[in-house]
C-alpha cells in the first residue's frame, strides 16, 4: 500500500510563513510604540515664513538703529572739536575748523547733521567775521552761516542776536574781498527772511542800494534778493 500524504489546505500557512508574518507585525508594532514615545510636535513649534520674515526684519532694524547711534557718536564727536578748533587763539586753528566745517556744510543734509550745536557754532561763525587777518576765515564763516540757516533756519534768530546781521552788512560793502561780500549777501539773503527789520535797523537798504550804483551789474544782481526782501 502506498502511504497517502495529506497536504495541508491552501487556507492553513506554513511554519516558516506564520514565523515570518509574526516578526513582521513585532516590527510594525516596535515602530508604533517608538513614534508614540516621541515628543509630538505642536503646530506652533513648526517655523513659518511670516516669523522667519518678522524675525529678519527686527535683526534688520536693529543694526539700523546701532548704525544710525554710532553715526551719531561720530558726528557728535567730530562737531565737538571743531568747534574746539573755532574756539582757539590760534588763526591757523581757526582757519583749518572753519575750512573743514565749510566743506561739511557744504553738502549736508539736516539728517547729516545730528551733534551739531546751533548755540555753540553760530555765535563762533560770527566772530570769525571779525577776523579781518586771515580774509579766507571771514570768507568761510560767512558761507557757513549761509548754509547752515538753510539748512536750519531757526539759526537766523542766533545770528540776529549776536550782532551777525551788522557784521554781514559791513562785509556786503567791503569791496576789497569780493568772495567774501558774496557770501555776505548769500547769508543775508537767508536772514532777511524773518528779519528785513533788522537789516534795515544795520544800515542795509543803503548799502544794498550803494553796491547797485557802484559795482557791475553781475554783481547787483547777486544781491537782488536782499533788496527784494527788504522792500516788501
């Protein structure tokens, strides 16, 4: 008789297949258990580009602000020993600030200018109108006070003040520095603004009415503004 062998029905797994399925499904099962010990992630925790973008910015405004207080520092610095310099007894000190204040002045902004003391300089600048010596000084003084009534002119009352408007006038009239009266009227011109009185008061009608009869007509026209100021 030949032994029959049973084969086991196709719905029953073999050995090695039930083995196999069992470590698959401990895996699965490590896996989930793992995931679960993890700290989740709350939705807050996830970066998102509005605070990277918020964060930039006030890294940005930060180093603006530094940037912006140290320029400060700078020019406060800076404003300081040149008026040091105007303050000195040496004209060639004297001469040197005013030459590098004049440059400054020049082609600055009010922006440019922070640390710069109107009470300090101003009453410097008009002195230095006095200094009849060293005739580049007096001509820079006046083109500073020019400019810096332009640029400020809150600045033409300190001048006023200081006797500035009777020292520029002398100055329009003083033929033998012609760049130097130039820069007179330009500063007059400023200044006539809010006090054509006190031009009138330092004798400035005559000598705006002196200089158009007595110098070419390129230079007459210079000072038209201060004669127009004066009228009104």
């Amino acid at each position: 008789f030949f032994l029959m062998t049973r084969r086991p029905p196709r719905s029953t797994q073999s050995r090695s297949s039930a083995a196999s399925d069992v470590y698959k499904r401990q895996i699965v099962e490590s896996k989930q258990h793992i995931e679960l010990m993890q700290p989740q992630k709350k939705e807050s925790d996830k970066p998102s580009f509005e605070n990277e973008a918020r964060k930039l910015l006030q890294k940005d405004f930060a180093l603006i602000q530094e940037m912006m207080m140290q320029e400060t520092r700078y020019n406060s610095l800076k404003f300081q020993n040149l008026l040091t310099e105007l303050r000195s007894d040496d004209d060639i000190r004297v001469l040197e600030a005013v030459t590098s204040l004049s440059a400054e002045l020049s082609l600055a902004q009010e922006e440019q200018l922070s640390g710069f003391n109107l009470e300090s300089f101003m009453p410097e600048l008009v002195k230095c109108l006095k200094k009849s010596g060293i005739p580049d000084i007096m001509l820079h003084a006046a083109g500073c006070i020019a400019n810096v009534i332009d640029i400020f002119p809150s600045a033409a009352s300190i001048v006023a003040n200081v006797g500035g408007i009777t020292l520029l006038c002398e100055k329009m009239q003083d033929f033998e520095y012609i760049d130097v009266a130039e820069n007179a009227i330009r500063a007059l011109e400023k200044i006539s603004v809010d006090y054509a009185g006190g031009i009138l008061v330092a004798g400035g009608l005559e000598t705006v009415s002196y200089t158009h009869l007595t110098l070419p007509t390129i230079y007459s026209v210079q000072i038209s503004g201060v004669d127009v100021s004066l009228k009104k």
